[in-house]
C-alpha cells in the first residue's frame, strides 16, 4: 500500500501488484529446492531485491508520483513443469 498525503485528487492509498515468471534449467531448480548454495537462500535474496526495487518504483516508472508505503506482501510459488 502506498499513501499520497494532501493529494485531493488521489484516494489515500493504492495497492499494486506485480506478477513474474522465471524460466530455469532444471539443474538450477534442484539447487533452489536444496537451498545449495554457499552464501544465502535463493529466495531470501530474491525477496530483498523485491523489497529494493518496491522503494525505487517512483525513480523507475515514469510519471509515477512518490508515496509512503505502508505495507508489502511477498508470495513466492514454485510450479514445476516439465517439457513433453
């Protein structure tokens, strides 16, 4: 949620929500649902750099005006298909 303060022509806040698709070989999903690695879970990076670029969105979208957020909801699901 995001609020823009004395704005009268904008309700107090707005909600947003993004959605991706990230397409890997299936060697790189064994070590993501290991947790193989060295230094840090995958994931927890993955949810950092959302965090991040959620307090970049006025830099990164034009014409965005910037607001306080007041709240984020992180949801990772892992769906595995294989090729037929």
């Amino acid at each position: 949620m995001i609020e823009f303060p004395n704005q009268p022509d904008f309700p107090e806040q707005h909600t947003a929500v993004a959605v991706g698709t990230i397409n890997m070989s299936q060697q790189a999903i064994r070590v993501l649902i290991e947790n193989a690695t060295e230094k840090a879970s995958i994931l927890t990076i993955a949810r950092v750099a959302a965090i991040q670029s959620i307090k970049q969105t006025a830099n990164l979208i034009p014409l965005h005006l910037p607001g306080r957020i007041i709240g984020v909801q992180l949801i990772s699901i892992l769906t595995l298909s294989w090729p037929a």
